[in-house]
C-alpha cells in the first residue's frame, strides 16, 4: 500500500454563462474523475461562484436553474455562492435555483432575514475519504449587504462567519477547504486571519493563480473568468498520521482539451433554447426605437422616463452604452428587451445636494466618457457612450435646471441612475450620499413595465 493519499481537487469560478467551451469542461471534468476513482484517489469537483449571469438568454430564461443543471452534468460536488446568483435573482429565484441540485451549497454568511441558515445551503461540511481522512468544507462571498436586504436576505461580514464555521469543523478536520467568493485581496486577509485553512479557493476578482500563491501556509488558487482554466489541487496526506504532507496548484487551459464537432453546435443551441423562452410578448412598439452610442435618441429618452417613472426622482442619469442595439416596431418581447438591456443592472436613486448635483453634471461633459471603455460592475457593453439626463438640461445661459426649476445650491434633489455609477469608480463624489436601489426588477424590466403603460 501507497505511504499517502491523494486527494484530488478540480475547481473554476467566475464562468458567468460562457457556455462555447463547457462541452470540453464538462468532458474534462468527468474523465478526471474516473481516472481518479481507478488509481483509488478521492476526487472534488467545485464551482466557487457567479457560474450564473443574467445576461446569457438561457440563464435569462431558466432563472439561473439551467446552470445549476449544468453543474449537474459536470459531477460538481460543491459550489459557494457568487453576486450573480445571489443579489441578481429575486428571492423567490434564488430560494428556489437549487432545488434540484446534485451537489451541495457552502457559504456562512448568507442568512434569511430572520437569520436563519437558508435551506438550500450549508455553513459548513465534513467529507469523509474512503480512507477515512476527514475534509471540513467552508465558504463565504461577497458581503453586498444593501442589495442582499432589499432582497430579503440578511449577508455577516465574512470574517465572522468564517471563523463560525471553521471552529466548528477543525477539531475533526484532517484538511480544511475554503470556497472563498470574495476576492483576491480578502482571500490574502483570510488566509491571514485563518491558518487553519489548508487550500482556499478564490474567484469573484477574475485573477489567475496559475501555480497558485501561498499566504502563510494557506495554498490560494483561482482560475480567472469564463472557463478559460480549469484548476487543480492535488493534495497528499499521510495515512497513518492524517496529516497533509503537501500541496501543489496548477490550471488547465480548456482551449487545449479535447475538442470534438459537436461541441461547437452546443452554446449556439443553449442561446437558441433561451431566446424561444423569452419569446413572451411585453408591449407594442408604435414604431422602431433607435439607439445612438454617442447623442440624444428616443429610445434613450423612452428609457429615461422609464427611470423616472420607476423611481419618482426628479431627474435622471445614465449612459447611451447601455443600449446594445434597438426595439422594433410592433410587439416587443422579453427577448427583445434583453438583447438591448443585457446588463444585470438596477436602478438607483441618490438623494443629492444641487451643488453636488452641479458638479457631477460638469463632470459628464468631459470628451473622454463616450469612448470610455467598460468592464464589470454588471455593464455587459463595451464602451460608456454618451452620458444623457432626463429632465435635468443647461439653457444657452449656462443655467443648469431640473424640470423647470434651477438647481440650486443647498437644495436637495434626487437622482434615479444606475447602480454601477454608485459604487465609487465613475463617480467617487457619490459614495457619501444616501441612495437606495430598485430591486428585484433589472432595468430592461423596467423599461418594459413603462413601455406596456403607454
């Protein structure tokens, strides 16, 4: 008999609905398995988050259950949650997008309201080896504690929770696993904090460990964004003591796997299947609105008063990059309206004093924002296009009004945009204002919703 076990992990995170190359995964995944199982190895398989993202029609469609089911399909074992599947679906979705799950949901800092551990997930887990050797499983994500409560979810500090379900599980943990949805530099502090940790696995930040990166004596491991790299850990433990005798990263890039003719027809079949699905009609179009990346449109302002209707602010902001091509005349469906706004983005409403209001105006004239390119923070376009307001304007004497008053120092006014501007990189100046956010409904809902009550 071999002096130690080995203990096999295959993980990813961060897909975000890029399905071109998951036939490949799912192949890669099954066949490691067996051959794990053959040399009598235990072998995981993990996802660590935000697999699901609105923006591809079939997870549209499927509320996010046709990721879950293709979890499912590549023998996944465990998953944390990621921002995608729990602050862009309702409730009701995410309460439900696990229902018919194969494999198990970590994470200890996602709570009901009432602070309850939701029934579809775990604090932690311990696993037993067919050699006896006990694994605890823990994990944690992104702590967006506003958008988790207007939701109807309660999310902890992570640190917290973890520290919870580590002493919980260490005392008859061989090895100890940490399924961390957080980021790199917070998967740094946690190693930090918790040297209990054996091997943390990262995502949410989309960075590449491709060896991956020791923090004290707490292996870390990720593996970038949209299923570009499959990661694997390959973990020996001696069999008499139980104690972990090493560990060792790497990555596959899934772009050198196996590739076989039909792979290709399958992402093109998933798209096909969820447009179908969102062929439900929302509105009548009376004629085409158009889109224009760099000026004034009337979809834009279509759009523009959708916010304002949505939200009762007195004026409103957003950008001409949102909208990824146009509405037809006629009917318009759920289909159309996601092509156009695919972005899982919500409307915002911050409460602004007028010289604020002033400044952030000025600001949005600067000739760099249209050709600004955008990535993350749910934008789903490529360049920022023209920043455009709804019943906020400057005459030709330079005075700038909101409806028909002058917006004036000392005054407050509230301001219906979106969500990305809120967070601090496009605009700093707004991070110490009171704002709340219109959740559940997405803002394709919301135009929808106005457009149906002309």
């Amino acid at each position: 008999m071999e002096e130690y076990e080995v203990i096999r992990i295959f993980h990813m995170n961060d897909v975000h609905s890029h399905f071109a190359e998951w036939p490949k995964i799912v192949r890669f995944l099954k066949e490691q398995k067996r051959l794990s199982v053959e040399r009598g190895e235990t072998c995981l398989i993990l996802d660590i988050g935000d697999h699901v993202d609105r923006s591809h029609p079939y997870t549209e469609a499927t509320a996010g259950k046709g990721n879950v089911a293709l979890l499912n399909d590549a023998a996944v074992d465990f998953v944390t949650i990621g921002n995608n599947e729990g602050i862009t679906l309702s409730h009701e979705a995410l309460d439900t997008l696990y229902d018919e799950a194969t494999f198990q949901v970590v994470v200890a800092n996602v709570k009901t309201k009432e602070g309850d551990l939701p029934h579809w997930a775990q604090e932690n887990l311990l696993v037993e080896t067919d050699e006896g050797t006990t694994i605890g499983i823990v994990g944690a994500t992104a702590p967006y504690e506003v958008f988790y409560a207007q939701l109807g979810w309660a999310v902890e500090e992570p640190y917290g929770a973890l520290r919870r379900a580590i002493d919980e599980v260490k005392e008859e943990s061989d090895l100890i696993l940490c399924l961390s949805h957080l980021g790199m530099n917070d998967d740094r502090k946690v190693a930090e904090t918790f040297p209990e940790i054996d091997v943390l696995f990262g995502g949410h930040t989309h960075h590449l460990f491709e060896e991956g990166e020791w923090a004290n004596e707490t292996l870390l491991t990720s593996t970038g964004k949209y299923g570009t790299y499959i990661g694997e850990v390959v973990v020996t433990v001696d069999r008499r003591t139980k104690r972990v005798v090493s560990r060792k990263a790497t990555v596959h890039r899934v772009a050198r796997l196996e590739e076989r003719l039909e792979d290709s027809l399958f992402s093109p079949l998933l798209i096909k299947r969820g447009e179908q699905a969102l062929e439900v009609p929302v509105f009548h179009n009376r004629s085409p609105l158009m889109g224009n990346l760099f000026g004034e449109s009337e979809l834009a302002s279509q759009f523009g008063r959708a916010l304002l209707d949505a939200t009762g602010a007195d004026c409103a902001m957003f950008n001409a990059g949102i909208f990824l091509g146009h509405l037809p005349k006629g009917i318009v469906t759920k289909r159309h309206l996601h092509a156009l706004l695919p972005h899982p983005i919500n409307a915002a409403v911050v409460t602004i004093d007028g010289a604020l209001l002033l400044h952030v105006y000025e600001k949005t004239k600067s000739p760099e924002w249209p050709k600004l390119e955008v990535r993350g923070l749910g934008f789903r376009g490529t360049l920022m296009g023209k920043i455009l307001f709804e019943r906020l304007f400057e005459n030709a004497n330079g005075d700038v009004f909101v409806g028909n008053e002058r917006v004036r120092h000392g005054e407050t006014y509230t301001l219906a945009t979106l969500d990305m501007f809120t967070f601090g990189y496009f605009f700093p100046e707004l991070a110490d204002c009171s704002i709340t956010y219109q959740m559940p409904d997405l803002i394709r809902d919301i135009l929808g919703s106005y457009s149906n009550n002309l």
